[in-house]
C-alpha cells in the first residue's frame, strides 16, 4: 500500500494574460505533500511551457491562425486553456472542447495544442482619448499584419504546494518577429541598437517608408533609457515602425504589455510630441493606476516625451513649452483628471498642471510594479 497520497493542493486560475496569475491558489482543502520524491520533482519539473505559434494564413487576409501549444510538469493533474471568445477553434491536439471558450487537457497528450483563427483587426474606441471611431490600433493588410498576441487564460490543478511557473512564449510562422504582447507578420529587417542596459529591435517591414533616420531613432531612444531614471528598464524593447501607406491608423503610435511599442514610420523626431519618446516612456512607467490616477499614464507619458525631446535637442524651449500650455487651454484645463469622464480633448495628456513631473516628484516612489499586461495606451493623432 501507497505510503502516500499526493494530494492536489491549490487550483490556480489565470484569466486574460496567461503567465501572471491574478488569483492565488484557493487554499481551503490544502495538504501540503511531504513526500520527499514529490520535492526532487518540484526541482526539475516545476513549470508549465505554453508556446504561441502565429501564422498570417495569407489566405485569409484579416485573420490570423494562432496554434497554442503546452508542455506540462508531471505535477499537473488537470488542465483548462481559456480561448478568445472572438477566435474560432479549428484543430485541437489533446484538448477536448467544454464550450466555446474552454478547453480542457485529456491529461495524457505530451505536446498538446489547441489552434484557432482570430481576427487580426481592433480598432480605436469610439469614446475616450483615443476617439477616432473605425481607425486601427492593429490590422492586416495583403503583404503584412501587425497584431496584439491573442491573450490565453489557463486554469490548472497541480500537486505540491509550491506554484508551477508558467512560461510563456511566442514564435512565428513564417517571415515576422514577436514581442511580449505584439507581433508584426510579413517581410521585414530588424536593426538592434543596445544602451544602458537595454536592447532596442527596431523592425522595419518591407512596407514601411521609415521617415527618421534608424541611428537617430536609436541615438533618442538611448539618451532616454540613460536621462529616465523611474519606472524600472525593460531589457529588450520591441519597436515597430508602422507602415502607413494603405492603413488608416486610429493613433500615431502605441505601446502595449511591459515593452512592445509600434509607432507610424512616419513620425519624425524632431517635435515636442514626439511620439517615440512618448511611447518609449510607457515602457518605463512602472506604477500602478486607479480610475483617479489613471491620468498620470498619460500625462507622465506626454510631460517626459516632450523633456526628452528637449533634452536631446530635438526642438527648442518654446516648442517644449507649448505642450503643458496646451493644458491650461479649455476644455482640457477644466478637466478633473481623476475623474476620466470629464476628459475632453485629450486632457489627460495635455493636462500635467498637477503631475508630479512638474513638481519635481518622482515616479518611483511609488510601488515598482507594472500596472498592466493587456492595456493599449495609444498616442492620439
Ligand atoms: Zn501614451
């Protein structure tokens, strides 16, 4: 007879950014093993690997195929991979279907994966700062995509009581590169500057008309990295310059997860509101928001844009010192800032009468945490 019994210990559940979990494991019935083999596995089988395979599908133009495969530790008794609700499951390897967005693991198949079709297009919302109904954020065309990564959730029931770690990972299909949270699909060069710790990718696709010289945009965003001493230096940052000739986008540029930026390949450095920086300052803002300070994103993102683009000589005082003028300007000046309802006209980028960066105050006292996996700061047109 078993000396033992491993017992299940925790039920964990990520939803909408796999590899974080957001909740804890329920600890109500937990009996933590004691067995001394469970704890040699716990060394060398402690993780679960889900791997993302984007494929354009050049078929298909404004879906792309993503194929999610998963590599559990022998500690993973059961398994649920939570699909988009806008995809559409057509193959799966070792998953069955529970409904349309569940997916469960028949807790035999090693390689297991689940492939589905998802859309490639999301579009500006129509309330908001973004405010340019119908216009892209993401898109396929005919030659390229560029695309946020479709987020799985998973839900799994391990034994032992320490937390697998999820790892999650991105590949392409084809000719593209992937970040954390975006990808671009379609033929491209991808030139690397590394700085202060830093490595820069900018991907430059075949489609794209790339306006600013690529040691310009490296030499302005190294001189960040080093100036910005808050928020915590992502170790690679993904830069994509967005082609702009056949789409229509709803911003001009965009940054997404900890370090994945794409900005219009027609964006010149040499303004107040330049948008590299801009961008590039999302990727070091480390703080989290609430509703009443979900300004500060923005107006840190716009008041260090446009100081670094003074700093590095890109524009003159005055044209610096238009961008916080602009904010004491109706309707943006009357705007409450923690109250994101009353945010006319952009006030929340252009509003800093109250940001700490005016005052001196540093963003790092506040805790070094990344405030979001998912959330699309967009800078408007
Ligand atoms: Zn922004």
């Amino acid at each position: 007879m078993r000396s033992h019994v491993a017992v299940l210990t925790a039920v964990f559940l990520v939803v909408g950014s796999a590899g974080v979990p957001l909740a804890a494991g329920m600890p109500g019935d937990a009996v933590a093993a004691t067995d001394s083999t469970l704890t040699s596995a716990q060394l060398t089988d402690d993780e679960i690997r889900m791997t993302t395979t984007l494929n354009r599908t050049p078929d298909r133009t404004g879906e792309i195929t993503a194929t999610v495969s998963f590599r559990f530790s022998e500690r993973v008794t059961e398994f649920t991979a939570l699909i988009p609700e806008r995809a559409t499951v057509v193959e799966t390897d070792g998953f069955s279907r529970i409904n349309g967005t569940h997916y469960e693991w028949d807790e035999r198949t090693d390689q297991s994966s689940v492939t589905f079709r998802v859309g490639a297009d999301r579009l500006s919302d129509d309330e908001g700062p973004l405010a340019e109904d119908g216009r892209y954020l993401f898109t396929e065309t005919e030659e390229w995509a560029l695309v946020q990564i479709p987020s799985i959730g998973s839900r799994w029931l391990q034994t032992g009581d320490r937390e697998l770690d999820f790892v999650r990972e991105t590949a392409v299909d084809g000719p593209g590169v992937a970040g954390d949270r975006m990808a671009f699909l379609g033929p491209h060069e991808i030139e690397t500057h590394t700085a202060h710790g830093q490595t820069f990718r900018l991907v430059i696709p075949e489609a794209a008309d790339l306006e600013a010289g690529v040691d310009d945009v490296f030499d302005s965003l190294s001189r960040a990295s080093d100036r910005l001493r808050v928020g915590d230096r992502d170790s690679e940052v993904l830069v994509i310059a967005a082609p702009t000739d056949s789409v229509s986008w709803g911003v001009r540029g965009l940054q997404v997860g900890d370090s994945d930026m794409w900005v219009q390949d027609s964006e010149e450095l040499d303004l107040a509101t330049n948008v590299w920086l801009h961008e590039y300052v999302h990727t070091r803002q480390a703080f989290r928001t609430t509703d009443e300070t979900r300004w500060l994103l923005e107006a840190t993102g716009t008041y260090y844009g446009a100081s670094l683009a003074l700093e590095g000589g890109h524009v003159e005082f005055d044209r610096f010192r238009r961008v916080p003028d602009r904010g004491e300007e109706s309707p943006q000046s009357t705007a409450v800032l923690s109250q994101p309802d009353s945010w006319e006209n952009n006030a929340n980028y252009l509003n800093q009468g109250e940001s700490p960066a005016v005052h001196g105050g540093r963003e790092s006292d506040t805790p070094r945490h990344k405030p979001r996996s998912t959330l699309i700061q967009g800078y408007p047109l």
